[in-house]
C-alpha cells in the first residue's frame, strides 16, 4: 500500500478511431453558417448512356430520349453533443470547456453514422425507399460485386460501401480491403465505411446472427460547424447547491448522398 499520493500526470492523447464515416466522406468547410438549417445541391447527372445508330446507317433513325429535369438533393442537418457532470474541486473554466469538448470528440463520428442509417430524417435504410438487391442473404464477396455493378450502372461516380463495424474482419480476410491514403477501399476503389451503423435492414430489423446489411450510395458530403459548448462559462456550469459541474459540447452536421441507397444481405 503506497504511503504517499498517487502522482497527477496528463490524461492520456486519444486517438481518434479511424476508417469510419469520416474517411470515407469528402469533408467540406462551409463558410456560410446558413448550412446549419439544411442544404440542397443538383444531383450529378448518372447512370448510363444511351446508344442510336450512327448518322450514315441505314434503316430506322431513334429518337433520342434524355431524362428531364435536374434532380435536387435535401439534407437536414442533426445536432450532435456530448458532455460531463462532475463534483470535482477546483476544476478551471478551461478544463471544463477542455473536458466538454474532448466528450464530443471521442464520439461524434460514431453519432453521426448512426443517425444517417436509421433517424426519421436521414435513412440509409428506410422501408419502402432503400433499394434492396437481393431476396436472400449471399456470401459477402458476392454482394460487394452486386453493390458495386449497381453503383457503376447507376452512378458512375466513386461511391461509398457503408458497413457495420464488425464486417471489416471479414472482408479483410476476404481481400476485400485495400488501403488508399487515410481511407479503406474496394478492389475497384470504393471507399469504404466501416461505421456504428446498427445491423439492421430497411424494416428496422436486426439481421440475423451471422449476416450483415451493406449499403451503397454515390459520394457521400458532411459539412459541420465549430464545436460550441454550454454553457459557456464555470459560473452558468455549477450548481451551487450540489457543487456539481455540468457541462457540453455540441455541433451542427449535415450529411447528404446523390443516389437512392441500395442495400445487400451477406452472409459473413
């Protein structure tokens, strides 16, 4: 049993989980703050060309038919936020905001990719909309093939694979997994996202045990604000009848995709 106090040394660096959401995204820094109420953008142009005959054949000319209009893509933005309530003594007004804001980090991701797969307002996997591709489950290998044929022909752009978390070890094993600079891919260089995503299908059910659902979408854009905590200062923080601090950190994301998610059933 020591006889003296234990030594107060700096809390460790966390480093931030990688492969996620948040590599497979293009990270774009909004300058206009209006972002924060939602975005909307003309989806690419997508999926494949048409063929007629050429001008000097002979026989019946085909009329060209393109599709009409430019579709627009909407994204609502999510708030995301964490925190800390402590008794602690003698904490700064800096080590509060310090403390909120590294709660914030250490989940935010994780938060985000949940949210995009199964909230009211953003769904990866919503009933009636996502586009499922197969009936039955098929091995994993296979339903990567089926996914990337899907988003080559209704795409064409470099789309993002999002998985669960815990397939990763299976595609890895599978040589399913390259590595581009900060990102995992496909063989055919889709970026992966390896997320929190919850097992669970369009109907909101969790996939039986041994199976996953992946789903493909075009590039998917997160724009988010500063982090801002609350309240802003020790004296708003402290409850004065329990010396309790309580405190947090929060953010604006807005999340979009271009193309309707379809989703695979795999076995693993």
């Amino acid at each position: 049993m020591p006889v003296a106090p234990a030594l107060y040394v700096q809390t460790p660096t966390l480093t931030p989980a990688r492969f996620g959401l948040s590599s497979a995204a293009e990270q774009i820094v909004e300058s206009d703050l209006h972002f924060r109420n939602g975005v909307e953008f003309i989806e690419n142009p997508h999926g494949v060309a048409s063929l007629t005959a050429a001008e000097c054949a002979t026989g019946p000319s085909t009329a060209r038919v393109v599709d009409d209009g430019m579709p627009l893509v909407e994204a609502e933005p999510i708030i995301v936020y964490n925190g800390f309530t402590c008794r602690a003594v003698g904490v700064s007004e800096t080590e509060m905001l310090d403390r909120a804001r590294q709660a914030l980090a250490s989940g935010e991701w994780q938060a985000v990719e949940k949210a995009i797969w199964d909230t009211a307002t953003l769904r990866l996997m919503e009933d009636g909309v996502t586009d499922e591709l197969n009936t039955t489950a098929v091995p994993l290998v296979q339903g990567i093939g089926i996914l990337e044929a899907h988003l080559y022909e209704n795409y064409g752009g470099v789309g993002v694979i999002h998985a669960p978390r815990h397939v990763a070890a299976s595609a890895a094993e599978r040589r399913q997994v390259d590595t581009e600079t900060g990102r995992k891919v496909t063989t055919l260089g889709t970026r992966w996202s390896f997320g929190h995503y919850p097992n669970t299908g369009p109907d909101g059910t969790e996939a039986a045990s041994g199976t996953a659902w992946l789903v493909g979408t075009g590039a998917v854009y997160t724009r988010r604000s500063e982090a801002s905590s609350r309240p802003t200062n020790l004296a708003g923080a402290l409850n004065r009848n329990t010396n309790e601090i309580f405190a947090i950190a929060e953010r604006t994301y807005v999340a979009a995709w271009e193309t309707v998610p379809a989703a695979v059933l795999v076995t693993l």
